[in-house]
C-alpha cells in the first residue's frame, strides 16, 4: 500500500545548496528588513529596493544545484504517492526532478502584474518601468507571496493532509503561518508526523518523531527506509 505523504519544506532544505535561510545566524532577515522587502506595503515604499532583493536572490538561485535532500525527495514520487509543499521559492525541487511541487510562497521564477494579476516567467533582472505583458500597466511585481498576502494552494493543501498517511516537514522553523499550523492538522487527522531539521524547530513537541541533522544526510536516510 503507498504511503501518501505531504512533505513541507523551507529553507533549510536548500541552505547546503547555497541559499540563505531566513532566521538562522546572519540569514536574510538579519540582513534586510521584512516590511522594507516581503510587505505589500514595503514595495508601494521603494519598489526599487524590493525589486533589487528579489533579482538578488533570483540570481542566487539561479547559480544554486539542487542537494542530496531535494534529488532523494524527486526519487521518492517513484515509489511513494508525494506532494511537496514548499515555502521556498527557488526552484531546485524541480530542478531535482519533483513533479508534485507546490509553492505556497510564490517563486522567483514568476512575475506578476499588479494590475490585472496577469502572471507570467518572470526575466532574470527585474526593473520597476517594466510593463505588463498583459495589460501595459507598469505595475510588474515578483509573484512572491508577502507578509499579510494569502499562500496560494491552501485548499489543495487541506485536501492533501485530510488524504495524508504521512506528514514531513523539512528545514523550517515553524515560525510562519498557515505552514507552521500543518503539523496540528496532521495530528488532528490523525496522520503520522516526522520532522527532520538541523535543531528543533518552533513545533518540535508536535511531531511524534524527529530526525535531527543536516537534510543532505537525514533526508536520504529517511527515504531510503520508504523505498
Ligand atoms: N538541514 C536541515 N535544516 C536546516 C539546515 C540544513 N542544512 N540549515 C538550516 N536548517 C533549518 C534551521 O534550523 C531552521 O529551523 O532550517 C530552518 C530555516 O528556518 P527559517 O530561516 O525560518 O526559514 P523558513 O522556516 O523556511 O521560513 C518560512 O518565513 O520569511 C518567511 O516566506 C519566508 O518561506 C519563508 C518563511
């Protein structure tokens, strides 16, 4: 019988590829302020700046590969039913092979017109003049999902750990909500929950098992006892 695993992911499954986390030592928000850079609020301020974060960090993620953790996830859809819901929004999960990839945070690699919401494969460098393909309105934003914007895929999500035999979360701090509530769900349904992360995470007393380490070496192991 496959096992249907909803398996959440932040950054620290892409940290021994490169990317900076957010909360650890000297990690993005150390360096930046969220409401200057992941508030609607903060690119009505300066879209400039926000525009140049974010065509940082596309550049970033465009030089980064894929680690051990991502390529034992995309190995894992052969033998198990997965969605991968990710927080991340770099794209080395598909870059890893992962077919079943939601990011409820947005991506990097996506643009979005504030305008008329048209969206579209976002340039490498992205400047506040750009029109949108669309509508023309130079309204062009990365389609990333801000601090007091809704996650996409919610619904699906729900949908996935009420049919969940298995819930993972993988390098997060369980600081940030809905992703952070989805352990509870899980137990509330009564799906089994592992989390495997570098230190205990915010939600650490809800998981019934944790594999604590760097995910190029816990991730692995644990598909390796799925497969
Ligand atoms: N292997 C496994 N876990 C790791 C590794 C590693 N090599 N390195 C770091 N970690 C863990 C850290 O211990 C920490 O618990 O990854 C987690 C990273 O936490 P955050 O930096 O808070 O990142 P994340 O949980 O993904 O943030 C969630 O917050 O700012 C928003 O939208 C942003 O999606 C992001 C959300």
């Amino acid at each position: 019988m496959r096992e249907q695993i909803v398996i959440l992911t932040g950054a620290g499954i892409s940290a021994e590829s490169g990317l900076g986390t957010f909360r650890d030592e000297g990690g993005l928000w150390a360096q930046h302020r969220i409401e200057d850079v992941a508030t609607p609020e903060g690119f009505a301020r300066d879209p400039e700046r926000v525009q140049r974060f974010y065509n940082m960090r596309r550049a970033e993620a465009r030089e980064a590969a894929p680690n051990a953790a991502h390529f034992a996830l995309a190995a894992l859809e052969a033998v198990q039913d997965v969605l991968v819901v990710t927080q991340n929004v770099d794209g080395l999960h598909e870059a890893a092979g992962s077919k079943n990839v939601l990011h409820m945070h947005g991506s990097l690699a996506r643009a979005m017109c504030g305008a008329c919401a048209a969206r579209w494969d976002a340039p490498l460098v992205m400047q506040v003049a750009d029109a949108c393909p669309h509508c023309a309105a130079q309204a062009t934003r990365p389609d990333i999902v801000w601090f007091g914007e809704i996650p996409y895929g919610m619904e699906e999500i729900d949908a996935a750990l009420q049919n969940a035999t298995l819930f993972a979360s993988i390098g997060t701090s369980g600081n940030v909500y809905p992703a952070a509530g989805f352990v509870a769900e899980a137990r509330r349904l009564g799906v089994r929950t592992v989390e495997l992360n570098l230190e205990p995470s915010a939600g650490y007393s809800l998981f019934e098992e944790a594999r604590i380490g760097p995910a190029s070496e816990t991730v692995p192991k644990w598909v390796a006892e799925l497969s």
